[in-house]
C-alpha cells in the first residue's frame, strides 16, 4: 500500500511531467506561427520587389510613339513639332523620368509657360534657335545650336522658337515621370501622322494644359 508521502512524490511528478508537456507544446506552436509569418513576409517581399523592379530596354532609333504637335493639317507639320516618345508612365510606370526627341519646324515656337513641379533638361542635336526664359522678370533671349544643354527649373516661365532653315531638334528628359504630366499633354493636343489633330476653343486648350502641369503664361496687355 503506497504511504502518503510516496503518493505526494507520485502526484508531484505527475504535475511536472504535465507541465513541461505543455511548454513543450506551446513554444512549438509558437516557432510554428513564427516560421508561417516569417515565410508569409519573406514572399509578400519578394512579390513587392517583383512587382515594383524596373526593368531596363534597349530602344531602337524608331521605337516608341509618334506624334505630330500643332501641325499645319494632317498632310503637313509646317512649323509644328515632331514629337517621338520613347520613355512615359505608360511604357516605364518605375521609372523616374521620361524621355522624347522633339523636332520643331522652321518658324515654330512653343507658347511660353511654366511647371509647378516639373523639370527638364534638353539636349540640342541640330538646328538653330531661341531659348527663352526670365529672371527677375526680365524676358532673356538666348541662341541655342548643336551641344546646348538647356534646364529648367518648375515655377519657371520658358519656350523656345525656330530662328534657322532647318528642324530645330532635341532630346529631353522629364521628371516626375507623371502620368499627367508634359508628354501626356502633348498626345491630347497631338495627333498621329496623316490624321487629323483635334480643335481646341482657348478656354479648353488652356485647361488641359493647366491639368497637365504646364501654365501658359498670361498675355501682356498694354
């Protein structure tokens, strides 16, 4: 007949074995539920940078979209510009900015205006001009040709004009690289080559322009 104080030492190792079984059960639980979080996190990561890497591309000479900007009629560019985009939100939704070569007729100009919060920088590949810009409110007239870099800066009235017998051409990038942004407003007011650019009252050509960051400047009434 088991004693009283063997059946103490019995019920006390009872009680030990019990519950070292329990720890035992829930630190696996717990390592269980730390490993299925922490492969959770590993593949939302791995999705998140899958989803957000850029990925870079070779373009040909010819690649992209082509636009023809305030064109003469749907024959014929006359003094309009010839806008080829290679990079937007659209085809680069990653990158930082965007990217087009833009040809300028002879006798074109562009309309002066400004960006709130774009910026470009240009490069001139051929061709003669006039960049304008203005500090202290002073209108400046600068020439441009072949290897001028021309940047501006957003809150910056500027445009630029054909003065020579040739396209004026250059490249130039944009950034942000916005969906709203300049290129976008060029394939609303443009048109594809051989078709027919559609006509804007004043009123609704300037509020595409100003939901598109670009502000054309006021006329100076005497």
């Amino acid at each position: 007949m088991i004693n009283k104080k063997e059946y103490l030492k019995s019920s006390e190792r009872l009680l030990l074995f019990a519950l070292l079984s329990v720890t035992i059960l829930l630190q696996s639980c717990g390592n269980k539920e730390a490993k299925t979080e922490s492969v959770a996190e590993s593949q939302k990561t791995d999705i998140t940078t899958k989803t957000q890497k850029s990925v870079g591309s070779i373009m040909e000479p010819n690649a992209g979209e082509h636009l023809w900007v305030f064109p003469k009629n749907k024959d014929t560019l006359g003094s309009g510009g010839k806008l080829q985009i290679f990079m937007d939100a659209n085809t680069h939704p990653h990158a930082s900015a965007s990217f087009a070569k833009y040809e300028l007729g002879v006798g074109g100009a562009l309309p002066e205006h400004k960006h709130n919060i774009t910026e470009e920088i240009a490069y001139f590949l051929s061709g003669e001009g006039i960049v304008i810009t203005y500090e202290n409110e002073k209108r400046i007239e600068t020439p441009v040709k072949e290897g001028y870099v021309w940047y501006t800066a957003p809150g910056e009235y500027h445009s630029f004009k054909n003065t020579g017998n040739e396209p004026l051409k250059l490249i130039f990038a944009i950034i942000p690289n916005d969906k709203d942004g300049l290129l976008s407003f060029f394939k609303k007011v443009g048109a594809e080559p051989g078709k027919d650019a559609t006509v804007f009252s004043p009123e609704e050509f300037g509020k595409i322009a100003t939901e598109h960051d670009l502000i054309l400047k006021p006329a100076k009434v005497d």
